[in-house]
C-alpha cells in the first residue's frame, strides 16, 4: 500500500509482465530490481517521443508515472494504457504516433 495515496499497488499493466517466462505472473516485491529497470528504460523511450509534444514523464512510486508540460502541469498516469489519453489532456490536442514530423523528429534524434 502507498503510505501517500493509500491505494494498494496490486495490479500490473500488462507492459510490465515478462513474457518470455512460463510463469508471466508478476508478484508484488519479486525481481522488484528488474522491474524497476524495466520501467526507467520505458520512462526514457517515452520521453523521446513525448519531448516532440512538449510532454515529460516521470516514473512514480514504481506503480505510477507523472506526466508534465512545460507550463508546470502535472498528472498522474496510471499504465501505458492510460498514458496517450491524459497526454492528449494536456497537450490539448490529438496525438498521432503516425505523424510525419513526429516519425522525422524521432528519426533525427537517433541519428544524433
């Protein structure tokens, strides 16, 4: 349970399972590390593409991400699933993972 919020971080996301195992249940506090690792190189791909819409996203707690603009707003995200949608809250308008500048814009930060 948070001590913070006192919501019970028992739900897992499906991006945080491991597939590759026979066992892809994830239990709360097993390979914590590694799930912990998992979700910081998450944090850093999501970043690239959300810096093309002026968005940062911070892990949380390990169970949340903090999703801010640069006028300092702030909110919290539960999963991956809920991310694009309070992402569009805050750019307020739709985001287009096909965009073609976005896909140049990521293109031209991995050749640099």
């Amino acid at each position: 349970m948070c001590v913070l919020c006192g919501e019970l971080v028992s739900n897992f996301h499906w991006s945080d399972v491991k597939f590759k195992e026979d066992n892809a249940l994830v239990v709360v506090g097993s390979l914590a590390k590694d799930r912990m690792k998992a979700r910081l190189k998450r944090v850093k791909i999501l970043n690239r593409i959300l810096e093309f819409y002026g968005l940062k996203i911070k892990e949380w707690q390990g169970s949340k991400y903090i999703l801010s603009n640069a006028k300092g707003y702030t909110i919290i995200v539960n999963d991956l699933g809920d991310l694009w949608q309070k992402a569009e809250e805050l750019h307020k308008k739709p985001l287009d993972a096909l965009d073609e500048n976005l896909l140049n814009f990521l293109k031209s930060k991995s050749c640099g």
